[in-house]
C-alpha cells in the first residue's frame, strides 16, 4: 500500500525535518520526495506553482507546509483527516 501522505523535501530544510519529526511523532507513514532532484522539482512546481518546500499532500489535497501542518495539527484537524485514512 503506497503512503497516503506525501512530502516533498529537501535535506537541508528545517521546516521540512520538523514537518518529518510531526509526522512521526503521530506515527503516519508518509512518502519523502527529495525536489534536490532537479526532475522532482520541476514535478512540484508543475503540481502546485510552489518551489518552496515543504510541501505536504494528504489524500492528494494540498495541505501546503510545515506550519499549515502545525496549525492542523494544534486545531485538532489533522488528527480528523488522518483517521481517515486508516
């Protein structure tokens, strides 16, 4: 079964290490997509009009990044849609 979360990252990113340890705080398998591959990149920009990282898909929806995450996640709606997904 392929990940329902996905995060597209670079491994120099602080915002995106943050939005990884969140992630696995709350133990959700996620997929990591490294946009340093120059391929990637031009996906992520294709997919949102965005090169700025992270950016996290949840079910295919945008969530957008790090603190979009966060604030999810202090509003009590990312538990919500994560349990949807199990």
């Amino acid at each position: 079964m392929n990940p329902k979360v996905k995060v597209y990252t670079t491994d120099y990113c602080p915002y995106c290490d943050a939005a990884k340890a969140l992630l696995e705080k709350k133990q959700i398998a996620y997929e990591e997509i490294d946009v340093s591959d120059p391929i990637k990149k031009v996906e992520l920009k294709q997919r949102t009009g965005w090169r700025t990282v992270p950016q996290i898909f949840i079910e295919e929806k945008m969530i957008g990044g790090y603190q979009e995450l966060a604030a999810l996640e202090h509003s009590g709606e990312l538990e919500e849609m994560l349990l949807m997904l199990k």
